[in-house]
C-alpha cells in the first residue's frame, strides 16, 4: 500500500515555529513532485509549497511557494528518507489549517488537483 504519513503538527503561539514531516512507504517517491496544502474549516485547499525529484530537466522548476508564506517557511526533502519537511516559521494565526503531504509524478505543480497521492493532515494551530 502507498501511503504518506504526516507529522509535527501542534499548537504554537504567534511568531513560533513547527517542523512538519512527511514520510512515504509502500514505494520511492524519488522521481516524484512533492508539496504541502492545507486547509481551513470553511475554506479550500490551498497549495503552500513544492519541491521537485531528482529527474527533472534542467530549467524545471525546483521548488516553488505559495506568496503567504514566502521568506517564512522553507521546504525540503530527504531521498534516503524518502521524507518531505515544512520548516514553519514566524507562525501566524492565519496559518492554522490542516497540512497535507501530497506526491505526484513528474514537474512542480501549484494545483492540488495535479497530485496523485495524499496523506491524511496534521494539525497546525497557531494562537494569538
């Protein structure tokens, strides 16, 4: 079975910071697009960042973030792990949603519907 399981979410106060990991089974997802969403009660699934395999062309992109979150939260990825992180920091408020890992095969894409695999979320709260 190919799952993505993720963790590290909680509750943090305004202006702290929670590392999200994403760990895949049941297959290599290194030639795989990985990406973060969330989402908020009420509201849709929005993208927050992606990072790319190791089989990309040369002037594909490597990693892409969503504008809210841009100089606040880093993406990264293990291959030997076969692990995607989310380096969350400066936390607001607004950032407290349901985080998803998601995998698809091929480019970065910015578009939740793009992504074939998904993990079931980790919370992250961030009070004021």
């Amino acid at each position: 079975q190919v799952q993505l399981v993720e963790s590290g979410g909680g509750l943090v106060q305004a202006g702290g910071s929670l590392r999200l990991s994403c760990t895949a089974s049941g297959r290599t997802f290194s030639g795989y697009a990985m990406g973060w969403f969330r989402q908020a009660p009420g509201k849709e699934r929005e993208f927050v960042a992606a990072i790319a395999g190791n089989t990309i062309s040369w002037n594909d992109r490597r990693m892409t973030y969503a504008d809210s979150v841009k100089g606040r939260f880093t993406i990264s990825r293990d291959y030997s792990q076969n692990s995607v992180y989310l380096q969350m920091d400066s936390l607001k408020p607004e950032d407290t949603a349901l985080y998803y890992c998601a995998a698809r095969p091929g480019v970065v894409r910015d578009t939740a519907d793009d992504y074939t695999y998904w993990g079931q979320g980790t919370q992250v709260t961030v009070s004021s």
